[in-house]
C-alpha cells in the first residue's frame, strides 16, 4: 500500500513541473499588460515604464521564469498586485472556503444520488428508475449559474426561506475562531450553535447548487455500474445461496459497483471545482475561484498562477485518495503495485 | 415411488428479447429421488440452465415462467415469495455452477463467502463462522484450509475455487443439489476429484442430486438416470444403462453415436445433422428435432404424448427406435 502511494507521488512530479511551465507562460500570454493596468489611464509612458521595472516585468521571460521558480520552491507565491496581500495568504483564507462549500455539495449529491442509483437498478423501470433518469437529464443540462440564480429567486426572493446570498455567514455573526477554515467544522469545535446553524443556512442553497450539478454523473454511473454487478456469476451465486436481499444488494454488488462510481466522484470534484467559480460569483461567496477570476480580469498574474498551482496540487492529491480508496476495496489493485 | 426430492411438472419459460419471444422451455417434466443422482444432458443451447435457473428461482430479468410448477416438498418453488425462496436456497436445494472464477465475488474472502451463508442458514454465531468455515474447506479437501480461507478468488486456482463453491452450495446439508456443468474447464484429474467430493457427499447425507453436463461419457459414469434435453423440451429419460443399452429417442441415439467411448474409433462418430430450431419462431413445430431427423413421418406433426414427470422412463417420440434393438 505504502508502496503504491509513493509511486503514485512519483508518477505525479513530472505532471506538477509542466503545471508550473504551462501556468507560468499561460499568464505571460494573457492579453493586457498589468502596468499599464495598474498605473491607470492617465498614466504616462514613464510611469508604466516604472512600474514595469517594479515587477519585473521588463525582464526577458526566462529571467522571469527563474525567478517564479525560486519563490516557489521557498512556498512565495508572490503578491497580489490588486489586494497588495501575499497570495499564499489568500488562498489559505479563501480555499476553506471553497473547500467547505465543494464537499458539502458532493456529499450531498452522493447522499442523494448513491440510493438512487442502486434503487434505479435493483428496480428497472420503476418510478425510481424514471425519476433518476428524468434528474439526471435535468442535472447536466442546466447550466450551474441558471440552477443558482433560480434557488436563490424561489427560496430567497420568493419564498422567503433561505438567507439573502451575500457570502459564508451573515454580517450579525462573526466567523468562528479560526482552526480549520471550516466554519461548521470551527463553528463545532467553539460550541457555537448560532454560529454554525447560521452558517449551515448560508451554505444551503449554493451547495445544493452544486449537488444539483453533481448528482447526474454520479446517479447515471452507480445505476449502470450496479447493473453490470447485478447480472454477474457472483451475484447470481449469491443469490442462489439464499443470501438476504438486503446482503446481496449491498455486501456482493453495491461493494465491487463502487469503484467506477468512486472514479466518478474523483472527476465530478475536478467539475466541481470549475462549476465552484460560477457559484462563488452568484452567492457572493469569498471562495478562491472568485478570486481567480477577479485576477484574471486585472491581469493579475501571481494569484492566478497560485490560483492553477493549488487547483493541480488538488487534482494530485484527489487522484491519490482515489488511488487508495481503489487499493482498500479491491485486492487485485494492492497486487498490481 | 417415494415422494422425490424435486418434482418439476409443466415448466414453461419465455425469454422476451429484442428479436422476438424465445420459448426456451416448454412443458418440462422430469423428478429427482431422494438420494438420487440424475444427468441432464443436451446441446449447447438445449435449455438445461434455464431448467436450473428457474427452479432456483435466479433466471434474468428478461425471463417468464409461463407455466408449470416445481415442488420441493410441501413448497412450490415457482408459486413461494422472494422471501420464503430465500430462506430456501441454500438451505434445501443449492447450486454450483460453471466457470468457478466468475462464480466467488472478487473482493471477498473465501473464507467470508462461506460463512455468510453458514450465518444465514446453518444456526452458527458470527464468532463461530469462520472456525466452521475452515472446517468445510477441509471437508472439500482444501490442503492448509486455515490460510486459503483468508485468500481471494484469484488468489486460487480454478479447481480450488470450484471446491469453494462446493463449499457454499454444502454449507447448510441442502436435500438437493443442482450442479451445472461444475467441472467444465477443469483438468480431467480435477475433474474426477470434483465429481467424487459430491458423489461422497450424496450418499453420506441421502442428497439428491442434478447433473447438468454436455459430457454424455461423464453423465453415464455418474448418473443413475438420465434426462436428455433438446430445444427445450425433454425427449427422454430413462435409468443410465437401459439408455445407452437401447436410446429410443433419434436425438438420444445420434447423441451417443456423436460420444467419444473407450471403445469407439475416431471414425465411428457421427456429428448430428442440422442444428437446433430458432425458438424465436412463432410457430414452432410440434416436435422441434423433426427437422434434424431421419426417422420424420407424417405423423410427426401432431402433439407429442405427454411425459409424466414422476414416471422413471419417458419418451416424447411418435415413431422411436424398436425397444429391444441391443438384446
Ligand atoms: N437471458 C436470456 N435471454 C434470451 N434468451 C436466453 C437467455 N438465457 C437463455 N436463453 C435461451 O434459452 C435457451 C436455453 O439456454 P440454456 O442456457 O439453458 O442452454 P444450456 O442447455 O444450458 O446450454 P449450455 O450447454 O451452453 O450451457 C437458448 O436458446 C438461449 O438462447
Ligand atoms: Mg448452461
């Protein structure tokens, strides 16, 4: 097992090196010059002209590149041209953010869309099979900011329901002391009710956007995934032992139909954490896409680089979680390594 | 005759499939004695798993049992709930099949699979399961039972996981078992050990026993009667020595003809002509061999005689070989 995830480290190294030359090069090929950007319109040749000196920017491209690497590997990020603070300060505030929000969306859908899709199978062509089906369309054709826009106008506006969009807790509260990042992991730790149910309330409607998102995937492969298992020997076996309902559906095939579906989930977090840049922009929520994008427009290179930097670290990291959840449930993998 | 182990009278299945209805089975009669081995033989195609399946109740989806019934003591097991035929299987009547490999579920411990189902039917305690369980490995005779319990599937060969399946199908002392070609893609000396696991097993407990094979050489060895299948119907069936002795079927006899024996040379066998009907037909004939047959009359036409399912002898033949060819 050990040896298995240090391969996959390995295996990750040459990914993360390309990251870092693509990312790099990516943001010196943006259009618009971030000088120019930010010594305003009135601004003369001169001043820009300075300003370029200030950031390096004036420098052959490999010098800069030199550099980028060197603050790197001392975990500089650099600073935000925009918000004057180091990045890796803002990604550290703002990740939890998205995190918190990403994986209460996920395991949300999966909360939702796991019995679904073993119910859809165990049961072809019942109403829960026709509702999974007709969910699933629904989920992938409608488009994240659309399903965001239309929860906040029924359960917001409308209804009434849910708290007004505008980030991870209302102005009244103050955000739990800090130790996760979490604020309903924090907000339990502080043994903060107010708190955390407040920021339960927050959360609501946009993690429910992303599970809306989420769960078409996940429903669609654990229902095609448990079919394949079902109409398999050893289920058939299983079966013709006179083992419970309840043991064939989840001991023998729900077991071996999760790993296609775990796989799945490892994609449907990568979606997630695009869909995440859309959502944050809708429900005002001070996550690192949004910040990503506000960079973006200003030509803001270093949080966007840092921005792609933790995006693949995450990809790695999520990739090796599934590798070992992969290695834990099936024992054919633990030989393979 | 004694009440029999299993009695399957009128069985008729319906596989409904994208090219039409197949009537794979078709008013299938037959019985197995109490402590009684019986062969059922047949082409590849011919019906005989969905005969198995449909007893124990684990045919696909696609499947409908049109008629007939299939009685296990006071129960039929085409009529009973899901519930009721679940506590049944496994208990009474089991099964093993073809392809070992495919048959354990991958990802869990052979040990674990045979004791899921001692915890489910044979009254042990989850702490005694796994002792039991090596137990019943070593009674399969599994060499160092203890350590193979803990092994995968893929882990073991394919004689060993055919053993293991034995295993399962024997956990509880079922009265019946039904053994679909279990020794298929095995070596011949695996083989052997394999059919002699079970046989042992039937006469130490009086159970009865279903024989599913296309090996007609093996079904004489073993069996103590005969079913020959063809098309979905049975067309005879009769004790073993008075079948070889004097087939009275056409099929039966070009199946024999068609069987490699110690005595036979290469030259005298004979493949049977034609191949079997398309059961999607709409309109399938009476007999469904009559168009392979030599011996076809006019007569073929009409119904066939109706097989008594608890009779040891039946024929579904209007124009048979003469009963006493061999004497
Ligand atoms: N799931 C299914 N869908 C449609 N037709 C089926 C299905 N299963 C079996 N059949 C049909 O039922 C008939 C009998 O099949 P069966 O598997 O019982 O044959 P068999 O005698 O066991 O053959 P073999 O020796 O190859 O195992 C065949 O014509 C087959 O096409
Ligand atoms: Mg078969």
């Amino acid at each position: 097992m050990l040896s298995l995830i240090l391969n996959r480290l390995m295996l990750a190294i040459p990914s993360l090196i390309g990251v870092v030359i693509v990312t790099f090069l990516l943001t010196r090929a943006l259009p618009g010059d971030p000088a120019a950007y930010f010594a305003g319109p009135a601004a003369t040749e001169q001043a820009i002209a300075e300003i370029r000196a200030k950031l390096g920017t004036d420098r052959p491209l490999i010098e800069q590149f030199g550099r980028y690497v060197k603050d790197l590997a001392r975990g500089e990020l650099g600073q935000s041209l925009t918000t004057g603070q180091p990045v890796s300060r803002e990604i550290a505030t703002r990740l939890p953010a998205s995190a918190e929000l990403t994986l209460i969306g996920l395991l949300l859908a999966v909360l939702l869309a796991v019995p679904m899709g073993i119910l859809a199978a165990t049961k072809p062509g019942s109403a829960v099979d026709h509702i999974t089906r007709v969910v699933s369309t629904a989920g992938v054709s409608l488009p994240v900011f659309f399903t965001g826009l239309l929860l906040v106008y029924v359960f917001y506006f409308r209804l009434g329901w849910a708290p007004s969009p505008v980030g991870r807790l209302d102005v009244f509260l103050s955000p739990p002391p800090h130790v996760t990042g979490f604020y309903l992991v924090d907000a339990l730790l502080a043994r903060d009710g107010e708190v955390f149910v407040g920021a339960l309330k927050q959360l609501a409607l946009p993690a429910l956007t992303l599970s809306i998102f989420a769960l078409a995937p996940i429903a669609r492969m654990t229902r095609a995934s448990m079919l394949a298992v079902l109409s398999s020997d050893f289920v058939r076996t299983a079966r013709a032992s006179g083992l419970s309902p309840a043991k064939v559906v989840v001991t023998y095939a729900f077991r071996n139909a999760v790993l296609p579906v775990i796989t799945t989930l490892g994609m449907v977090l990568s979606f997630l954490l695009g869909a995440n840049v859309l959502v944050e922009k809708v429900f005002a929520w001070p996550g690192i896409g949004s910040f990503a994008v506000e960079a973006l427009i200003a030509s803001d290179f270093a949080p966007v680089q840092g921005f792609v930097l933790t995006m693949a670290a995450l990809y790695v990291t999520l990739n090796l979680l599934i590798d070992i959840a992969y290695g834990l449930i099936d024992p054919r993998v633990r030989l393979d390594s | 005759m004694a009440s029999p182990a299993l009695l399957v009278e009128d069985l008729s299945v319906e596989f409904r499939t994208r090219g039409g209805i197949v009537k794979a089975l078709e008013r299938v009669n037959f019985h197995v004695a109490k402590g009684e081995t019986i062969a059922v033989v047949g082409e590849s195609g011919s019906g005989k798993s969905v005969t198995a399946y449909a007893v124990m109740g684990i045919l696909d989806p696609a499947a409908r049992v049109t008629s007939g019934r299939a009685v296990l003591g006071a129960l039929d097991l085409l009529k009973t709930d899901r519930h009721t035929l679940a506590a049944v299987r496994g208990r009474e009547i089991a099964m093993i099949f073809q392809n070992p490999r495919t048959a354990l579920n991958p990802i869990r411990r052979v040990g674990d699979q045979i004791a899921d189902v001692l915890l489910r039917h044979a009254n042990v305690t989850p702490s005694a399961a796994p002792k039991k369980a090596v137990e019943l490995l070593e009674t399969v005779g599994i060499t160092d039972p203890a350590r193979r319990a803990k092994a995968y599937p893929f882990e073991l060969s394919g004689g060993m996981c055919q053993r293991v399946m034995i295993a399962i199908a024997l956990a509880a002392n079922p009265s019946l078992l039904i053994a679909d070609e279990p020794t298929t893609g095995l070596d011949v000396t695996t083989q052997a050990i394999i059919m002699d696991i079970i046989a042992e097993r039937a006469k130490a407990t009086g159970m009865a026993t279903i024989f599913i094979t296309h090996d007609l050489g093996l079904a004489a060895e073993r069996a103590d009667r005969i079913v020959v299948m063809h098309a979905g119907h049975i067309v005879e069936a009769r004790p073993t020595r008075d079948l070889f002795a004097a087939p009275r079927h056409p099929y039966t006899a070009a199946l024999i003809a068609a069987t490699p024996g110690p005595t036979s040379q290469l030259s005298d066998l004979r493949t049977i002509a034609g191949g079997l009907p398309d059961l999607r037909a709409a309109e399938l004939p009476a007999c469904r061999y009559a168009g392979r047959c030599a011996r076809r009359l006019e007569g073929c036409a009409a119904p066939l005689p109706r097989v008594d399912a608890a009779a040891s002898d039946a024929l579904a033949c209007h124009n048979p070989l003469p009963q006493e060819r061999a004497a």
